[in-house]
C-alpha cells in the first residue's frame, strides 16, 4: 500500500496546481480545489506516518527502475513526521488566505495566481523531505523555490520587488554551491544515491569528507538561515503578504534544516564539524534573539525570533546523541506550528489595528479579546513557557546537552536559556504594548488617522512625528485638517505597507482567517497535550537516524548494500 | 584518455568572473553572474563524469568506451532549472525597472499636494460647519469615506483607496 501512497504528497499538489491555473478563472472552484488537495495530502501523510512508524522505514523505486539507478523516495518516521506537520500548516495557511482574498479582492494578493503557485511550493517540500537521492533533493528545492520566488513578489509592488531580489539572488547562490557539491559527490563516489553514499562516503579520505560535507552544510545553512548565513532572512520575509510570510517562515527554513538532520546522521556521522555547528548554532540563537529585542515591527521581531530558534534545533542536531536528535526533530515540528501561527495572528494583528508597529498599536486586548488570545498563546509557547510545548522542547533540548558533558555544550544550555528569556522579553514587550495598554496610551487614539500620519511623515525627510501632531501642537482646524487631507491622500498610495490597513482599520475580522488562525493555535495546544506521543516517535526516530541501517535497509532490501 | 586542464581552468575562470558579477550593485550584471556560476557549475558536473569517451548509445558504442550518461542528465536538468531561474529574474528585472524609472508619467506627488492645498485654502472655513459631505478628513468618522472620494479627486491608480 505504502508503494502507491508515497508518491501521492508529491504528485497530487502538482496535479492540483495544473487544475487550479486551468481554473483560474472560477475562483470557487479553484478555492474548493486546492483545498480538497491539500486535505488529502494531509490524509496521505498521517496514513504514511502510521504505516512508518509501524513497520519501519520504506522505500518507493519511481517508474520501477531498479534502485542505483532510479529514483528512490524513502518514507522513514523522521520524514513521515515532516509531511504531516507541512501538510496540516500549509492546509491552515491555505484556508486563512482564501479568508483574505474573500475580504481583499485581488489587488494585492492575486489568487488566481496564489493557489496554484502555493500547491507547487506544496509539491516541492514534500519531494524534499521524500527524497532519497541528493539530486531529487535539489529538485525538490528547486520546485519549492520557484515557487516561493512568485509568492514573495506576488502584486509586484517596489517594497515586494526589493526583499525579494535579495532573497532570490541568495537563494539562487545557495543551490548553486549545492549542485556543485552534488557535482563533487559524484566525483568522488560514483554516484547520488543516499544509502548507497551513507556506505561510500566512509571510505574517503578525511579530507575529502570535511569538504564535501561542509559545502553541502553551506547550502542548507543558507536555507535554514544558520548564523552567519541568515542575514537575508529578516530582510525579505517580512515584505510578503501575511499568508505567504507564514508558510515561508514555517516550512521554507525547516527543510533546510531536515537537509541538514538528513545529511548530518545519515552521510557524515563522524561529526566531524560538530563543533562548528554548535559554535554556529550558540550564535544563531544569541545574535537572532538580540536582533528581535530590537525590532519595534511586529513582523520582524517575528523574524527574528525565527532566525534565533533555527538555532536550538541546529544544537541538538551538532549534539549528534540520540537525546539531542530526538529534541531536534521534536522541536522542529513545534516550531513549524508556532511560527507559522504567529505570522498569521501578525496578519490579524495588522488588519485589527492598521499596522504591525508595536510603537503605534495599543488597547487590542480590549478592541479584540479573541486576538488577544491567539497572540498570547503561541506567544507564550514560542518563549518556553511551561507546560506548552515550546517548553518540553527546549528542556528535552537542553537535557540532551547537560547529559553531552562538554564545555561548549554546557556554553550551549546557558546560550538556550538566555535566548529563551529574551524571546519572553521581546514577545512580552509586543503584548504590554500592542494589546495591554489602555488606548488612551497609545500615541493615537485613532489608529488609522496615526498611520496616514505617519506615512505623510515619512515621505518628508523633515517631517515631524505624525502622532505628536495630531495630539498637542497648536494648530487651526484648518491647518489640522488639511494635514489629514494630505495624510489620506498619500496613504492611498499602494506601495506604503500600513496604510492600506488604516484605511480598513475598523472593520472586523474575517471569520474564515480567524477560524484559520484558531485552528492552528489549536493545534498548537494539542502539540502540548500529544506531547508524551510524540516525544516518543521523535526518540524512535532519532534511534533510526543514529542507527542508519533501517534507511539503507529500505532502499536496497539487504543489510549489504553494493 | 589523458585527463584534460582546460575544463577545470574553465570552471575556475567562470566561478571567478560570475562571483565578481553577482556582487554587483546591478540587477542585470547579477543575473549574467548567475549565468555563468550555473554554466560553470555544469562544467564541473560535465568533467565528473571522468575522461572523455564515445556516446552512451546502445548498440553504436562499445560499453567500455562510451562516456559516463549520469551527469549528462544531471546537466540537462540543471540547465532547464537555471533557465527557468534566468527568466524569473529578467521579469524581477524588468519590473523594477518599471518601478523605478515608469515610462508612463505618474501622478506628481508635489502636485497632488498642490492640488489638495488649494482646495482647502479657497474657502477658509471651520469644518465643523460644513455640510457632512463637504467637510475634509476633518473628522475621523468621515476619513473612509474621504479617501475613496480624494482617489477620484486626484486621480491615484485605481484599487489603492478600496473603502
């Protein structure tokens, strides 16, 4: 059974994706469509992590090649696990920007365009996390990619325009280091099989092994967004609309960082550069954290905060123990979840009060108290606050690296400890301020009156703080007046971010995105309480990674692999 | 077969010029970086596959000459990848182009304001006493309402002042 399933999360977003273009111009259909294809993929994927953690790793020959020659897709826990979580998110996403295109129309987010691209984004992650040769995996990162290159850009606006080129330009230098890494693996053993290169790679040269494996840990670096490669990230993520954000901030990173699990335990598991990774990881939280407590926009502290728990999953990874694996994988999924919700409830946040600036939010505790509960919840689960699951992850995380013993490990713990109270911190500060103070603190009462304000200020380099003005300088009715008729005018302009939100500051929520978001805080909660299951398929499948023999196994039937 | 240097000298040459071009402030010279880092790139896949040698093809070569058919399909696909990357680009290209130096003449930003300006200082009147539907943005609850009717006054592109 698992022969005809495995195929299915790759081939039926694809599928999908050429109905919904052909679809394009019945957006009902096309809405029901995309839909129907992402819960079955959702469907597929559980059936395939029951079926996995049941019988243990499975490998699938595409168009019945034999196996060193062919392509294999391999269905292990680990990778079972990544497609149900991928699937369950990318469905929650799907839903909150069918809500936002009900509200919006199609100006800024073209959905004719959207659905389609995102079941290809879709189709590409699943490839990745199934493949089982190095050069499906570039494929597969390609196909997610490209599509994601469409998505960052959707609506061609000149902000969209800028971050995106930085993220295709580093994006497109990422996957050319990968392919030539792939080109030099090649060389060296003869061929791009993974099971079969877990076997052939061991007889190389140490040389040879710490170069192959530290350019194939640049391009997933780079993807992931590990310190020092994580630069672009805050950047370009915060520019796309909030669905788009989401889905990139949940998925995109964590499969650079499942290509980092997958090569790291089944290619190289000398742990050659161990070290590296845990000095790269102690950094990435550290520096990550530090850049969130310093943003005063919603969105790029959310970024930031992305950037730095990339971080904790490398260090379980770097620890290369099983405790330290299992924690790594467990937090991953977390963090797909977490993440995710979070840049969705920062889309809610910015059509409730008209901006994601925390310095000109105010009083949304009492303006929504349904949002205020949604920001709270992941809010607290992303800072490890107990029993929530971003707590069971980050001790099982930090368990793993007391039991390692060794200075840096320790270095580790307290670096996890510290980037949790700050990651407290700088949610805490976005709560007292956007959704604690009373409205009256807030700079304006008048939120959209504030944001027009404030784009009219930016647009001269001298001009005053648009929510000073509209408090206390003397000026005539008139004066004031004309002030705000010039404020609205150039709000209008479509290229300026808060505005177009300040304008519809007042309306209510969309309850499809609210429903969305609900749903995936939800799901979020359930982590917490599923957390003993869980734990228990990550341990297993970190015991699989370790082991490397269930993987290997799969693809080529026999303990010997030719 | 001896082993060739030219291919190598190749790779080497072109990684060279193509990471001197992507670190360019242009977006064209970029993607010609980019260009030649994945033809580069394709060298190194194509000298992989070992010493030169006949055509894979069944039947026309003997098998122990023919070269290496792997990282020949590796190449195809790179290449259709990198193509399909190039003509994203040229489109990001173009578009920014377009944003930045728009052919068609927008609408002035200082005129606009201009315009608004004299439409307030014709008649210097409290807003309070105005008609509810001549009244500027003078009033919060009027503000939604004024800025879908300032987009036809001054004629921003069209969608950007949605209710």
């Amino acid at each position: 059974m698992i022969e005809a399933l495995a195929p299915l999360p790759v081939l039926l977003p694809l599928l999908g994706a050429a109905g919904a273009l052909l679809a394009s111009g019945h957006p009902v259909f096309q809405r029901l469509l995309s839909t129907a294809v992402l819960t079955a993929v959702l469907g597929v994927s559980v059936a395939l992590l029951l079926v996995a953690d049941a019988e243990g790793a499975t490998a699938v020959s595409v168009g019945g090649w034999p196996v060193p020659l062919g392509i294999v897709l391999v269905v292990d826990r680990l990778s079972a696990l990544m497609l149900v979580v991928a699937s369950t998110v990318a469905l929650g996403v799907l839903v909150f920007a069918i809500g936002q295109g009900a509200a919006d129309g199609q100006e800024e987010t073209p959905l004719s365009i959207f659905h389609p691209t995102f079941l290809v984004l879709v189709a590409g992650v699943g490839n990745a996390f199934l493949a089982g040769d190095l050069f499906n995996l570039y494929v597969g990162f390609e196909i997610l990619l490209m599509a994601s290159y469409v998505l960052l850009t959707l609506g061609g606006t000149a902000a969209r325009i800028r971050g995106g080129i930085t993220y295709i330009v580093v994006s497109l230098t990422s996957s050319l280091v990968f392919l030539a890494a792939i080109g030099l693996v090649y060389a060296a053993t003869g061929t791009v099989n993974m099971a079969q290169l877990a076997v052939r790679l061991d007889e190389l040269p140490a040389g040879v092994q710490v170069l192959l494996q530290s350019m194939l840990l640049i391009a997933f670096g780079i993807k992931a967004a590990v310190f020092p490669l994580s630069a672009w990230l805050p950047d370009s993520y915060p520019t796309a609309p909030a669905p788009v954000t989401a889905v990139f901030a949940g998925l995109l990173t964590k499969v650079g960082v499942y290509a980092i699990i997958r090569t790291q335990t089944l290619l190289f598991p000398d742990g050659a550069l161990d070290d590296l990774l845990m000095w790269a990881a102690l950094a990435t939280m550290v520096v990550g954290i530090l850049g969130a407590v310093a943003q005063s926009d919603l969105r790029r502290m959310l970024s930031f905060t992305l950037v730095s728990h990339i971080g904790y999953m490398v260090f379980g990874i770097a620890l290369g123990t099983a405790a330290g694996l299992a924690g790594a994988v467990f937090y991953v999924a977390h963090h797909i979840a977490i993440q995710t919700t979070l840049f969705l409830v920062a889309g809610l946040v910015e059509r409730q009060g008209g901006t994601t600036s925390v310095n000109r939010l105010g009083g949304l505790a009492r303006r929504s108290p349904l949002l205020a509960v949604l920001f709270f919840v992941p809010a607290m689960n992303l800072a490890g606050i107990p029993p929530l699951s971003g707590f069971i992850g980050k001790l099982g995380l930090l368990q793993a690296g007391v039991a390692e013993g060794s200075a840096l490990a320790f270095a580790l713990v307290g670096g996890g400890v510290v980037t949790s109270l700050l990651t407290l911190l700088a949610v805490a500060r976005v709560w007292t301020r956007a959704f604690w103070r009373p409205p009256g603190q807030a700079p304006a009462e008048d939120t959209a009156a504030a944001a027009a304000a404030d784009a009219t200020a930016r647009r001269r380099p001298d001009g005053d703080d648009g929510a000073g003005s509209t408090a206390d300088e003397p000026r005539t009715a008139l004066q004031e007046a004309w002030r705000r008729h010039t404020a609205v005018a150039t709000a209008a302009e479509p290229d300026l971010p808060p505005p177009a939100g300040a304008v519809r500051a007042l309306r209510p929520l969309p309850r499809t995105m609210v429903g969305a978001t609900a749903a995936l805080v939800a799901l979020t909660v359930a982590l917490t309480g599923l957390a003993g299951p869980l734990y228990g398929l990550t341990s297993r499948a970190a015991a699989d990674l370790l082991d490397r023999t269930p993987y290997t196994t799969s693809v080529f039937g026999t303990e010997e692999v030719p | 077969m001896t082993p060739t240097i030219v291919l190598p000298l190749m790779v080497g040459g072109l990684y060279a010029a193509g990471v001197y071009l992507l670190l360019d402030r242009s977006l064209t010279r970029v993607l010609l970086g980019f260009v030649l880092l994945g033809n580069a790139t394709n060298l190194l896949l194509l000298s992989t596959g070992g010493p030169a040698g006949l055509a894979p093809i069944l039947g026309y070569s003997d098998p122990d000459e023919i070269n290496d058919p792997l990282p020949q399909v590796l190449i195809l696909t790179a290449i259709v990848i990198t193509f399909g990357v190039s003509a994203f680009v040229l489109a990001i290209i173009h578009r920014s182009w377009r944003l930045v130096r728009e052919e068609v003449v927008g609408t002035d930003e200082e005129d606009r304001r201009v315009a608004a300006r004299r439409a307030t200082d014709a008649d210097e009147l409290d807003p309070d006493e105005l008609a509810p539907d001549d009244r500027i943005a003078g009033h919060a609850d009027s503000l939604p309402r004024n800025a879908e009717e300032l987009a036809d006054d001054v004629d921003l592109p069209a969608g950007s002042a949605r209710r």
